[in-house]
C-alpha cells in the first residue's frame, strides 16, 4: 500500500484563540483509564485483534529510515516494539502505567523501559531516528506537548509517526457509540482530528507530512453472537473502561432489549464494527 500526500487543507499555523481555549479545555477535562489495573490482562485484546496491518507498517517505515533508536511512546506492554527487534538495535518503551511497564518486563526483553510523561520525555535532544505511538495519542494529557518532544528528541531527519484513529464524524461506525451512553461524546474529547495533528506537526517543523489507512477492520455481529465479541467486555477497550459499571451495565441491557424485540419481529439485527486505523507521518526539518 503506497503513502499517499495526506488530504488534510492547508490552515493557518497560528491557531485562533478560540481554538487555544478549546484545546486547553481538553487537556484540563480529558478522562483518565487506570491501565495499571488492565494491565494484566490487556494483551488478551491482541488474540483477537487482527492488527497486522499496522506492526507492518511500522516496520516498513522502520527499515525505510534504516532507523538505529527507536522510542514509542504509550507503548504499554510493548506489543509493537517487540515486532521490532530486527530493525532497531535500540529501542526504548515510554508509559505512564508502571503497571503495564511490569507486564514488558515479565515478557520481554532488549527494550529500554522508562516511566513518565509523553509531554516530558526524558531523553536528549536529537537521540532517536524514530519516534512513534500507537493508539495512544488521545490518552496523554497534553497530546500537543508531546508533538513537540517529539521534534526534540528526533534527529533530523527522524521521523514522527503517529497511529490511531478519529471518530469525528464516524457515529455509525461502531454499535457501542449507540447502545452506551455518552460513549462518543467523551471520544470527542479524546481523540483530535487528524487536521489537528498534522498543524501541530507543521508548527513543530515536519515536513513531507503523509497520511495513509493502515488497517481497516470490519467485522459485524449478528444477533446474539454480539455478546461473544471479546471488544464488549468491560475493559477490552478505553471506551468501555471508562464508564461506571450501571452506565456499562444499561448499555447491555439496551442491546438485550433490542435483540428481544428483532427476534419476536422474526429479524437478526447487525451490529456494525468499522473500524479505521491511519499513520500520520513527519520528517523533521533542519531548521
């Protein structure tokens, strides 16, 4: 799959004080997910997610860059640094959860391990070829302070890249934003568009800036069969962890009312699962 030059309007570098203010606001109300309590058993979302499309584009982009130091930022249990021991001959894992730091430290070894915050790395300017995040962007407390310690501690030349999603717009393109309440709502909060991120990456001096879909999963529940998918248990995803356990619990009793209701109409209802993962890169620029 080729990279594509990202779709994204050009828009003025000084943000509008209103979008200061709005940004500011995220970072004071943005909800928390106590990983250390999910850490145990948070690799079990890998058995079943079909997530292959974006360990080969990281590695693709890492053998590309011939990259030496790599650090991936929110890395959790190292799921994707440990698809890397080829490439980087060092790589260093940054999270916040000294919990899911332990769990890499059970299971993997060759990776540096630090805890702390991604808008402080503490690491020295220029150290890395590679910098990344996966599924994370939308958890760290100041997602554009950490576009800028990214700049930091690249090389020129490195390259920031930065995977996730952005379900602005994409109400439809999950059942659990319909059946849980304030679900997308706080998902809003969260996650920025990636018109957003790509404007911090230009005022943080990127260049050559790509947007490409790594990974596409659709994969619909029929029926009943909604309740044997693993992404509904109460901490497979942020989503679901965040809520109390009435408002997780009234969601399931909304899909069991709706089930009841299609099978005496003699119908199976669809719950749809689309779900989108994209990889905006940046090379940084020599000033």
């Amino acid at each position: 799959m080729r990279w594509v030059v990202a779709s994204i309007e050009e828009r003025p570098l000084v943000m509008s004080f209103s979008r200061v203010i709005g940004e500011k606001l995220k970072l004071m109300t943005k909800p928390r997910v106590n990983y250390d309590q999910l850490a145990p058993t948070y690799d079990k979302r890998f058995v079943h997610d079909r997530t292959e499309g974006i360990g080969q584009a990281l590695l693709d982009l890492a053998h590309r860059l011939n990259a030496g130091r790599i650090l991936e930022v929110g890395c959790g249990t190292c799921h994707w640094l440990a698809q890397m021991q080829r490439v980087g001959s060092r790589r260093y894992g940054l999270d916040l959860s000294t919990g899911m730091l332990n769990q890499t430290r059970e299971r993997t070894t060759g990776i540096g391990l630090v805890n702390g915050y991604a808008r402080r790395l503490p690491f020295a300017s220029g150290m890395f070829d590679l910098v990344f995040c996966v599924n994370a962007i939308h958890h760290f407390q100041d997602s554009r302070g950490f576009v800028s310690e990214a700049a930091r501690v690249l090389r020129w030349g490195g390259v920031l890249a930065v995977v996730g999603g952005d379900p602005h717009g994409r109400r439809e393109s999950w059942f659990g934003y319909r059946y849980f309440d304030g679900v997308y709502e706080t998902d809003l909060t969260r996650f920025h568009t990636w018109k957003t991120v790509r404007e911090w990456m230009l005022e943080d001096g990127f260049e050559e800036i790509e947007w490409r879909e790594v990974e596409r999963i659709e994969d619909p529940k029929y029926g009943r069969g909604v309740f044997d998918d693993p992404f509904l248990e109460k901490n497979s995803c942020s989503q679901l962890a965040l809520l109390t356990e009435e408002a997780y619990r009234t969601g399931l009793e909304r899909i069991e009312a709706d089930l009841v209701e299609a099978e005496v109409r003699g119908e199976t209802l669809v719950f749809e699962t689309d779900i989108l993962t994209a990889m905006l890169a940046g090379r940084k620029a020599r000033e």
